[in-house]
C-alpha cells in the first residue's frame, strides 16, 4: 500500500485508509486492563492486519514484545529499526530462516519435530568450533507451541512425550498453544483445552512462561490470561467474531475504536429511471426515479465482490446502501433526494459510527479479511 501523511488533491480520486493510531495505542490499553498482571505480545502479523506494521509497531512502544507470523514480517521490522523483541509465530522453515532468526535476534516458535531436530544439530550437538564469535547470541531464545486442540500447529501429548527430552536442550523461554473457539464463551472445547494445556505444562521447568489467550479470550476468558496475553484483531478495533460476542465484554466506558476508516471518491452521480438496471449483471431494479452515486472503489482494492445489496455506507454521515454488483474498480450507492453529493465526495465504507464487524457480517466474514484484503491501490493516511 502506498503511504500517506496528509490530504493533497493528487489523491481525491483514490480510495483512502485513514489509520488511527491513537485508537490502536487506546485499544492496547483495554487488552492490557483485562489482564494487569500480564505481560502482552501484540500481533501485528499480515502488514499490522493492514494497517501498516511499521507505524503500529512504533505506536506499541508499550508492549513487551511484538509478534508476526513469518521469519521475513520480522526481518522486514529489523531492517527498518524496530529493535524491540520480536516472536514469530509459525518459527523458522529450514536452514535459512533459522539463520536469519539468530542474525536479527528474533525469538522462533518451535511447534514440529523438523524445527526440533535443526536446533538440535546446530546449537546443542554444534562442535564447539562452528559456534560463531557472538556468544551473546547463543543459545537462540525459543517459545514452544503445544496443540492443546486447535490441530493446526503444535506438540500433541503423544509428540510432547517424544521430543520432551530434546526440547528441555533448548533455551525455552515460554511454552503456547492457541483457542479455537475463544469468542464462544459456552464452546465445550475451551475447557478442555485449558485443561489439557495445563497438563502438559507439567513437562516443563515450573516457571516457565506461558501464553494462551488470544484476543476474544483476553476479554472474556480470564483463566486463560497466565503470564502473557497476545492481542490481535481487538487491537485494530475489532471483536473477531461474526457476531461481536467478545465486544460485549467491554464496558461502555472502554469500548474498543476503529484502526481505520476506509473511505472512496464519489466519481458520477447518475439519474435512473424506474424500471431501469444497472451494473454487471443486472441485478438491481429500481422501483422508483433515483439516483445513485458511482463510487471509486471495487474488489480491485479489496472490498468484496460478495458484499450484497443494502449494505450499509456513510454519505454525509447518514447511512445509505449499496446497490447493484461491485465491480472491480467501481460500486453503487442509492442516495436519497436530499444528499448532497458532488464529485470527489468521500463515502465511508467502514470506520467511525460503522463498525467494520458489522460490514464483515454483511458479507458473511469476519473484519480480519477486510482489513487484510485492501490491496496496494488503497492510500494509507495515518492520523495522531
């Protein structure tokens, strides 16, 4: 995505992501109130869930320790400056990226055998020759990933039992695993999973530190805060789920704020005739005389194709909907008769006073692909 600092009129014939920095530092602080005796891992995987990782890695000064999910998200973060510690979720797939985890002193997720099985070979069975001149840098500092019942990346107990002896090689300075259904209070598996979770930790030294709750689970489940929560999507403003269970956690007084308010140019306005069709298709009849705004803005910068008519926009502050099929660089908004709308006025897609959970339901997801879908076509302003 192209970045921005201010308004110019170069820019009025783009779709606009403000970024709102200071909501994200205040959404931190809301993770941070549900578990004060905490320490916080903020994700900020997939480009800061769109919203630009660099930017929110400097206004999250305040966490402990900041998480991506890929050996080349933290490398990127080094190589611009970011000195805090940073932990990779996924770790290191081979040889290269575990070099490149010890060169920028990045702290790697270990959660299969093949991940094991390296680190053995080069830092616990390393002849003492190959060792390089930086002791500092030795041993790599690791967290261990558990499958408490997710079944996507971890030890399982059968795994555990196998590798416990080699992983205790290692310098382990905490131990996960991750909630499936965290934003559904009353799932049975949460509760297995925090018991199986805690059986296992059992194998490991009893201070170990360890990490469990996710976002809806910091604001919902406070047995699974332990020593570290990792916040993610409620960061940016979002509960996470499909139907914002998790934000009914919160307090009037600290509800979560948007990250970002996602905005486009009005490009025509156009007068139709009852009866008449419009757009691809021709899904949308109208039943009266109208008229419709033409905005900038199609599943060419990320707003889906999928998104059905009558959801809800901004114009002018007032809701309105969508009508007609999104095209790639271009969707349709009904206006009322007394809108007044002139070319390159911003309609609001989600942000303040429409949440992008709402937007997400429309469509049948959840914000996280919104956030993340908006492709290099959007401008990013970053405010506060």
């Amino acid at each position: 995505m192209s970045l921005l600092t201010t308004d110019s009129p170069q820019e009025i014939n783009q779709p606009i992501a403000r970024i709102h920095l200071a909501n994200i530092l205040h959404n931190f602080r809301i993770a941070q109130s549900f578990a004060p005796q905490s320490k916080t891992m903020a994700v900020i995987k997939a480009d800061g869930y769109g919203h630009g990782v660099l930017a929110i890695a400097n206004t999250l000064e305040e966490a402990d320790n900041l998480a991506v999910a890929r050996v080349y998200e933290a490398v990127e973060l080094r190589q611009a400056g970011c000195t805090k510690p940073i932990v990779v979720l996924e770790g290191f797939l081979g040889l290269q990226e575990y070099k490149l985890c010890r060169q920028h002193k990045l702290v790697p997720v270990v959660h299969c055998t093949e991940q094991l099985e390296l680190l053995v070979e080069h830092e616990v069975n390393c002849p003492q020759g190959d060792q390089q001149s930086d002791q500092t840098l030795r041993p790599i500092p690791v967290w261990i990933k558990l499958d408490s019942g997710m079944h996507r990346l971890g030890f399982d107990e059968q795994q555990l039992a196998r590798s416990i002896v080699k992983l205790n090689q290692l310098n382990i300075i905490g131990v996960m695993s991750h909630m499936a259904n965290a934003d559904d209070q009353s799932h049975p598996l949460n509760q297995i999973q925090l018991n199986l979770f805690n059986s296992m930790l059992s194998n490991f030294a009893e201070n170990t530190q360890q990490a469990l709750a996710n976002s809806a689970a910091t604001m919902q489940m406070q047995a699974s805060h332990l020593q570290w929560i990792r916040p993610g999507i409620m960061l940016y403003g979002s509960s996470g789920s499909v139907n914002g269970s998790a934000v009914s956690a919160l307090e009037n007084e600290q509800q979560l704020l948007p990250g970002m308010t996602l905005s486009a140019p009005v490009i025509s306005t156009r007068q139709i005739q009852a009866g008449e069709q419009i757009g691809y298709g021709s899904i949308w009849r109208a039943e009266i005389d109208c008229r419709i705004a033409v905005v900038g803005l199609g599943y060419g910068d990320g707003y889906p194709r999928e998104m059905p008519q009558g959801t809800p926009v901004l114009v002018n502050g007032q809701r309105r909907g969508l009508v007609g099929r999104i095209s790639m660089d271009l969707l349709y908004v009904l206006l009322e008769p007394d809108d007044q709308v002139e070319l390159g006025t911003h309609i609001q897609f989600w942000g303040n006073d429409l949440p992008i959970d709402e937007i997400a339901a429309h469509a049948g997801t959840i914000a996280y692909t919104l956030m993340t879908g908006l492709t290099g076509r959007v401008k990013r302003i970053y405010q506060n």
